[in-house]
C-alpha cells in the first residue's frame, strides 16, 4: 500500500538503528515526484515538476494500471520516471518496456537510455547497453531493462519473465502479442498499461474496463500548453468534435466501435527485411536522383499526393508473379506539385512503369492532369483514382455489371494478398505504424468509412495495386482525347 511521506517518515523515525539522512534518502525515494525532482530536468532545464493531474498516477504502486489518454499528456515522461526510479528501488528485477511496432519504441527506449547516460548519479551504474537486435539496459546493482516490439504473433515476449512490464500505445497491440505478453510477466509482477484508445473492442478495449485495474483518463486539455486555438485547430483537422480521431486523440475515450482494416500478423507475414529496397526522403530543395540500374520487369507506381502540412508518398512495386514487391519509396514533405511532377517523370524515365496510380485528391488531381496533357502514352499510363467513387468491373456470368466503391475494392485487394502472403514489403518502421492503427467504422447505411489520418502510405499502395489488378485483369480501356479520370 502506498505510504505518505509524512507517515512513512514518522514510522521510520521509530527505528532507531536509522539516521536522519537515511529517513530522508529513503522518502525522497519513495516518493516519485520528489525522486523525479531531484534527477530530472524539464524542457527549460529546470527541476521537472509533476503536473496535478499527474500525481497519482506516479505515486501509484498498483499492480494493475492502465491509461486512456488522449495526445500529449506526459505518458512517456512517466515511463522514463519509472524505469529510473525502478533501476534505484527494484535492483536484482527485470521490468520490459513492450510496443507493437518500431516506430512507437525507439523514440521512447532513445529518450530512456539518453536519460540513463547522461543523468547524475546513474551513468556510472550502467553496465551495458545494447540498441540491437533489441534495447537492454544492465545497472550495476542487478537491475535489467528490456525494450522490444511484439514481432510476428508476440514471438519477441516468448521465453521472458519479467517483474514489470510496461505496454506503451497498448491500443496497437495484436491479440497474439498480448497472449505472450501475459505469459511473460513473473507471479506478483506489475502490469501498468498506456494507450490513446482507436474505437477497437480489443484487449486494450477490455483492459480500461477491468475494475481489479487502477484506471485514469488523461485527456489533452489537461496539458497546461493545450490553448483554444489548439483545440479548434485540431477539432478542424479531425473533422469535427465529434469525429472519430478527435474522439480517441483528444479526449481520450473509445467512442463508437471500430474495426481493423488490416490483419497486423498477416502484414508481418510479408516482411522481408532482406528485401532490395530503397527508402528515400525528399524536402523542397533536395535534388533527387531516380535509381541508375534497375533490373528489367513490369513496375507499377502508387502515389499519395500531398502539399504544406501533408506528406506525398510514391511507392514503386515489381511485379514478378506471384509476388509484387515493393521496392523503393519516395517520401516528400511540403514538396510543391510542379516538383512531385518531375518526380514521376523521373521515376519513369528510369522504371517504365507499365501503369501509375494517383489518389485523385485536389494534389493528385492537379499532378495527373498536367502528366496527362504531355501525351497520349501519358494518358495510357497514368490512372487517377478517386477514393470516393465507384468502380465498374467485369461483368457477372449473367452479364450484369459488377460495381465496388474504390476504396473499399482497394483494401479488399491488399487484404487478400497478404493474407496468401503473395506482397513483399520491406522492413519500414512507417507502413508498420500506418496498418497496425488503420481502422473503418460502419455509417447508419451499412457502408464502409475508413478513418482518416497517418495513411498516406497505405493510400499509395492502394494506388499501385489497384493499377495493377486493373492492368492484369481487364483488357486495355480505349485512349480518349484529354483528361481520363478512372472511377467516375
């Protein structure tokens, strides 16, 4: 049970084989606020100083805890308090930081392991660190820090036996992750769960409605920095208040149910880290230089095309059945289209693409129709496709038209193919991210509503495998005169 200083100082006092100073070490360690105070420095480098929302949560010594927090309110900062804490009170134990994906567990293991080397009074402790292949931290004093994503079906949590975990973005994790993960925490041992709720009735789900469970809800306008101007901006880029990633980033709270788009342990099936596979990232004044040698083959390019605050992503695909592998990616921030232009011309001076996919957003739209006026073998090529609408396919055996929305048809086609496990993806801490956390709502009308946000890699491959599905299922559509949007 939790003690209060006042209290634990006063028993103490009754022990007379204690000093003054040992009372003192001690409380200043049993309570993490005052712990955190004396090791820590905030972003102004001053003493951190714990939030009043914040308090219980870092006092708690709960066997069970778990957060549903909305965006920015000092999740992380209490990991990192926790893990320095535990290396001083919990030696001789072994406590596992665990995320789903890569891209949600090296700025959070980065931070703790420049906060372990660099902090008075723990660096000279440390005895060992290793980044790879996973985080591992060992003090001197016996204490063990492990940092590790969940893998193909949890298999990173198998053979563990922690005294403490810590689960951080718990939404993302998979069922089969959290079946190793209860398998890998020792008897009496600690599980304090931390995530921004996705509308999924998951394990995370059920966990924020376990009552054996200490509960909190953060949400971000607890943050002393979240001002009416960031709520109103985020509320306008979310779709509204009431829109579903408003909802889950901002207040913290499940909403209505959703569901995955995608099946995680299916994606990771595809993985192939030893994949041939290029990632390239470009701002407004980097030159860009399409590969010198490419082996010869059917190529397809998928584009998600963004300007200012969105990111454009192009993905380039072999077709080599069957396996359609990806196998180079071009992201660009804040690029203007005459630039994203060049980009593809570029791309397809070196691949040839049999075929180019483009979301035809406002950007898509602009770029596909400006490629298109250079020729008629650019009206061949290009293929804009608007998400909104819907597709006309082969005929059913009785002659009738076949109809399927675009997105929805698109997803359909990426669903299959990693579940037959015919896609080779490379090893990209973002499309991991982007699946892991893609999800869709049913509206009243039965139809399907994907949630909008950190998808822009998933739009592009969308593209380049709507392109080819049409290119290797249907017979070439007639050339028109002018601008040719497929999908109207």
């Amino acid at each position: 049970m939790q003690l209060s200083a006042r209290r634990a100082r006063n028993q103490m006092r009754k022990r007379p084989e204690l000093s003054q100073e040992e009372i003192d070490r001690w409380v200043n360690l049993h309570q993490r606020a005052r712990f955190a105070r004396k090791h820590m420095k905030d972003r102004n480098g001053h003493p951190w100083q714990v939030r009043p929302y914040q308090a219980n949560s870092i006092e708690s010594f709960a066997p069970r805890k778990v957060h549903c927090d909305g965006r920015d309110v000092g999740k992380s900062v209490e990991i990192e308090i926790m893990t320095l804490w535990a290396a001083v009170a919990r030696p001789d134990s072994e406590m596992l930081i665990a995320t789903q994906c890569e891209n949600h567990l090296f700025p959070l293991m980065n931070r703790i392991v420049r906060r372990f080397q660099t902090t008075p009074g723990f660096s000279s402790g440390v005895v060992e660190v290793r980044r790879s292949p996973s985080w591992f931290i060992r003090c001197s004093n016996g204490f063990v820090l492990w940092g590790r994503i969940a893998g193909p079906r949890g298999v990173n949590f198998q053979g563990m036996h922690v005294d403490w975990q810590i689960i951080d973005e718990a939404q993302e994790m998979t069922e089969a992750s959290w079946g190793e993960l209860y398998q890998a925490l020792n008897g009496g041992g600690r599980r304090w769960v931390y995530g921004v709720p996705n509308g999924l009735r998951n394990s995370f789900y059920r966990m924020t409605r376990m009552a054996s469970a200490e509960q909190y809800n953060w949400p971000s306008s607890l943050n002393p920095d979240f001002t009416p101007e960031k709520n109103a901006e985020l509320a306008l880029l979310y779709g509204g208040r009431d829109a579903p990633g408003y909802i889950h980033r901002v207040l913290g709270q499940h909403g209505t149910p959703a569901y995955a788009a995608f099946n995680l342990d299916d994606y990771l099936a595809c993985v192939d880290e030893g994949l041939d596979f290029h990632d390239i990232a470009l701002g407004e004044q980097d030159a860009f230089e399409a590969p010198a040698q490419v082996v010869p083959g059917d190529y397809y390019l998928g584009c998600d095309l963004g300007y200012a605050r969105d990111p454009s992503e192009f993905v380039v695909y072999h077709a080599a059945e069957p396996h359609f592998a990806n196998v180079l990616r071009v992201h660009l921030h804040g690029v203007n289209y005459a630039r994203q232009q060049e980009i593809v011309t570029a791309l397809d001076a070196a691949y040839g693409f049999r075929g180019i996919g483009i979301d035809c957003g406002n950007s898509g739209r602009a770029v596909a129709h400006n490629l298109m006026a250079q020729g008629e073998d650019w009206c061949q090529k290009i293929h804009a496709y608007e998400f909104g609408s819907t597709l006309e396919l082969e005929p059913l055996p009785d002659g009738t038209p076949m109809r399927r929305r675009t997105k929805q048809f698109m997803t359909e086609i990426l669903q299959r193919r990693m579940a037959e496990h015919s896609i080779v993806f490379p090893a990209l801490p973002d499309r991991e991210s982007q699946y892991a956390s893609h999800t869709y709502a049913v509206s009243a009308s039965g139809n399907i509503v994907y949630e909008k946000g950190n998808d822009h890699l998933i739009d592009a491959d969308r593209c380049a495998f709507l392109c080819h599905y049409l290119d290797t299922h249907h017979a070439p559509e007639p050339i028109h005169k002018g601008i040719r949007i497929a999908g109207f």
